[in-house]
C-alpha cells in the first residue's frame, strides 16, 4: 500500500498493521483470495511465504501450516496468536523448508514486489522445490496494468515494496521456474482503488 515513511514504520509494529488491514477492507479481501484463488481442503500442507503475524491463517480449514516472515515482531505476534503452529524468522534467501515436495500449497501473499529480480526467482525455485509435483503456489501483489485508474496508479507507484511490475515482468519471472503460470489481475478487492495481480504457479507432475 502507499505510505509515507512515518506510517510505513508504524505498521511495522503488527497491531497497526491489524488496525489499517481492516480498514481498507482487509478481511473480506483474504477471503476472496482464499476461497477462489487457494481453495485449501481440510488436511492440506500449506507454506506461508511473508506470513506477517499470520494474517491468513483464520481462513483456513484445518490444515498443516508453516508460515515464515523477515519480520521478527511479525513471527512474535504470529506465535502468541498461534501457538500450536509453525512460525520461523527468515528472508526468503535464508529460508530452508522442512523437507522437499512437500507442500500441497504455498502462498506469497504481498511479497514478490518487495523483492528484486534475483530474489524473487529465489522465492519461486524455493516454492517450486517445497511444493509435491501438481501443488501450486499463489502469489498476490501491486501491479501496473492498462485501464487502471490514474488513484491505483498512483497508490501502487508509492507501495512499501520498490519492485512492483507489469503483469509481464511478474510473468516472466515465474515462467522461469513454473512451466504453468495463469494470472488473474483484479481491481475490485480492497476498498480504496488498488490493482492487484494474482499468479497460480503450479508445479509440473
């Protein structure tokens, strides 16, 4: 989201990241990403790739999670919340899943448009390598599209991530490593005027 710098260090503590997510429409815009882009079933394995204070986790059904974030008050206030699932401090460039083709489904939520290129095909081999032959990773990030509005535009040029893209750049970067990649971009899911593109990476049988 935009921010001027003062604000952009207050939501780094999680409880003003809770207060502002919910009042730009937060809740009923994971919902949506959840139920029509995820589509967990009950006893799936799902890694959280930026997980922050574990946001998505209410919308799942019961499943096995693990969810990882650079952010140690993040991961902190994710624990506290939750403590009988599995939260790790890391970087994407640092992180190590548990073990290899094991995932159902992973997730990167907000994530790649803060990363440059070279980090976010790290991100998308770490995904492709955690996930089990025909699991799919979902990304949801800022983008820059034909017919936005001239606020979205504005709102995503001054996003807290500095690598937001085309539909392209993001495409071409998960093609990489993903020989499936379909994308979805959306202008309808927060109640401000943002654009959104959401990439389902699924890994090949």
């Amino acid at each position: 989201m935009a921010m001027m710098p003062a604000v952009r260090s207050v939501l780094s503590l999680p409880g003003a990241y809770r207060l502002f997510w919910k009042a730009i429409g937060g809740p009923a815009y994971i919902k949506r990403y959840v139920e029509e882009y995820v589509r967990p079933q009950p006893g799936c394995r799902i890694l959280d790739i930026g997980c922050g204070p574990g946001t998505v986790v209410p919308y799942f059904p019961d499943t096995e999670y693990v969810g990882f974030d650079s952010s140690p008050q993040y991961i902190e206030a994710a624990r506290r919340q939750f403590p009988r699932l599995t939260f790790v401090c890391a970087r994407v460039s640092e992180y190590q899943p548990p073990q290899r083709s094991y995932f159902d489904v992973a997730l990167a939520l907000g994530v790649v448009h803060h990363l440059d290129d070279a980090e976010a095909r790290q991100l998308f081999q770490m995904a492709h390598d955690a996930l089990r032959p025909g699991g799919k990773l979902v990304t949801l990030d800022g983008v820059f599209a034909p017919h936005q509005s001239a606020v979205a535009r504005y709102l995503v040029r001054r996003d807290r991530g500095k690598f937001v893209r085309s539909e392209e750049g993001y495409v071409q970067i998960a093609s990489r490593v993903f020989p499936a990649v379909q994308a979805t971009v959306r202008h309808d899911l927060l109640r401000i005027p943002y654009t959104h593109l959401i990439m389902e990476c699924v890994r090949s049988a």
